[in-house]
C-alpha cells in the first residue's frame, strides 16, 4: 500500500509534517503552485494533477488521505476513480465546503506586506509546535495569499452533498473537536452518508489536528490502514 497525503487550500506537504516522519514510505504532495508552478483553479483541476502525479509514480493500493481542499480532491478522486484507490482518509473536511468572506477578504486584501493575512495564518497554527510553526510560516509566506483566494474560491464551488452516498471505498473520516472552518457537523455527515465510514472526533483539535495531535491523528491513520490488510 501507498499512503499519499494532500495538504489544504494555501498549504503544502509541511501540513503532514509528524505523518511523514511515522508513516514510512508515504508522500506527502505539494499541489502545484504550493509554492512553485501555477495552480489549478478548481478542485476537478487538482484531482487530475493529482491522478497524473501517482500514475507517472506507478504507485500502487493508493490510500489517499487529504485534508481540508485535499479532503476535497481525496472524495472526487474515490467518486470518479474509485478503481486507482485502495482506500480514502478525509480529515477536516466536508461534502461542501463553503468558505467564510472573512477568509477570502483577507486573501484579496492582505494588507502591507501581506501584514493582515499573515496574522491569520498564524491564527491556523495558534496551536502547534514552534519548531515547525516557523517552518510552516516560512512557507506561508513562500506560497502567498493569491494562492490561498484561489484555493479558497476553489473550495467555495465544491459540492458533492449528492453523491456522496456513492463513495464505495473504505473510508476513514476524522476532525478536530474545535475546528471552527470544517466544523464537526460536516465529518458526522460525512460519515452518516459514506458506507461504513470509520469516524473520529479528536478532542481538543481545531483545523490542523494532523499538527496538533499528531499522536491521536497517527494512531487512526494506522488502525484504518491495518484494517486493510
């Protein structure tokens, strides 16, 4: 088995950071543009980015695990492809995903220096070890707002509330209990909606919960991916 991680709207495989490190052999993807190339403009776009990224790989019993827009691209991929799948993890996600115009406005108007959006993204990772808050600051900047308005406005247009229903893969669906933008109402739907999805509310976690329990979120990535085997 391949275990494939894609990080979030604005992020880049520095998101899945601790799961590198325990997970031996699994990759972490940086969607392009996050920072170097251009981006796609829609999550369709980044599916098929992604699909041609493993299959120029070979790689072979694909779990993808995205979160939050890689949550996104990890449920259009087992809708379109379920057969190039093994099996999906969705953490802090959601069938649709509407974004807060508090979000985008601080993309559009970043202020001096990107001074304004900066402050949020500190915000995102209030939460995590310093020493990969600075790192994933680094790369905050590296990346930039314009990236993160058209992920964002990308993740706005995302809806598959019905065909979610139809995700036929073994699926593993998991948030953190304070995560304020894919609140837990959208992994129980998640769940109610996906055959046999296994379903975790981390407590204490808000949106970075990969980050922030790396433990927890570690532990039933490797649960789900024994039940495979």
């Amino acid at each position: 088995m391949k275990l494939v991680f894609v990080h979030g709207a604005g992020g880049s495989s520095l998101s899945f950071y601790y799961q590198l490190r325990h997970f031996r052999n699994s990759k972490a993807i940086d969607l392009p543009g996050h920072p170097t190339g251009k981006p796609c403009v829609s999550i369709e776009g980044y599916l098929e980015w992604v699909r041609g990224f493993t299959t120029a790989r070979r790689y072979k019993d694909v779990v993808l695990c995205g979160h939050s827009m890689g949550g996104a691209i990890a449920q259009l991929y087992a809708l379109r492809y379920p057969d190039e799948l093994r099996g999906i993890i969705l953490i802090g996600t959601g069938a649709r995903l509407r974004v807060n115009d508090d979000y985008m406005n601080r993309c559009a108007s970043p202020g001096e220096d990107n001074a304004v959006w900066m402050d949020g993204q500190r915000d995102y990772y209030q939460g995590v070890e310093s020493d990969i808050y600075q790192v994933l600051m680094r790369r905050s900047t590296e990346v930039g707002p314009a990236v993160d308005l058209n992920d964002l406005q990308a993740c706005d247009k995302f809806d598959v509330m019905d065909e979610i229903q139809n995700i036929d893969l073994p699926t593993q669906v998991m948030c953190g209990s304070e995560d304020i933008m894919t609140p837990v109402k959208y992994t129980e739907y998640l769940g109610s909606k996906i055959k046999d999805a296994r379903v975790q509310v981390i407590d204490g976690g808000s949106h970075y919960v990969q980050l922030e329990q790396y433990q927890k979120v570690n532990e039933q990535i490797e649960r789900f991916l024994a039940s495979l085997k």
